[in-house]
C-alpha cells in the first residue's frame, strides 16, 4: 500500500470485519450464555455501524486527496 492510499485500507478494514463477524459467530457454539449476549451488544453490534461510517468518512477523504493531487499536478504544468 503507497502512502495515501485509501482504498487499500478501506479494502482490508472491510475484509477484517467479515473475517471478525464469521469468527464470532463460531463462538456461539462454545459460548452461548448471559455474558456472550452482553459482549455481543457493547462489543460487536457497534462495529458494523463504526466502520460503516469510517468507510465513508474515507471515501470522502479519498476524494479530497484525488482532487488535491489534481490541483497540484495542474498548477505545475
């Protein structure tokens, strides 16, 4: 990954999310009580939603970096 490139880390944000959420719905097999439940609404249901915004939040970031480079690149020519 090149410096500023957010994309790259948007991809593998996005792919450790899936990776977090398939393992913990494995865990449900060996651990399935009160305390599970709990883990599960502060821990886990308030990711989704975090990186979801996080994603966006870099897809705006992206498109100012893109821009910016463009400026440069067209005031140096």
């Amino acid at each position: 990954m090149k410096t500023g490139d957010i994309a790259a880390g948007a991809g593998r944000l996005q792919d450790s999310v899936k990776s977090i959420k398939l393992r913990w719905e494995e865990t449900k097999d060996v651990w399935n009580d009160v305390r599970r439940a709990e883990f599960d609404v502060t821990y886990m249901e308030p990711i989704e939603p975090q990186v979801r915004m996080t994603l966006e939040k870099l897809r705006k970031l992206s498109g100012v970096f893109h821009q910016a480079c463009q400026e440069c690149k067209d005031s140096n020519q």
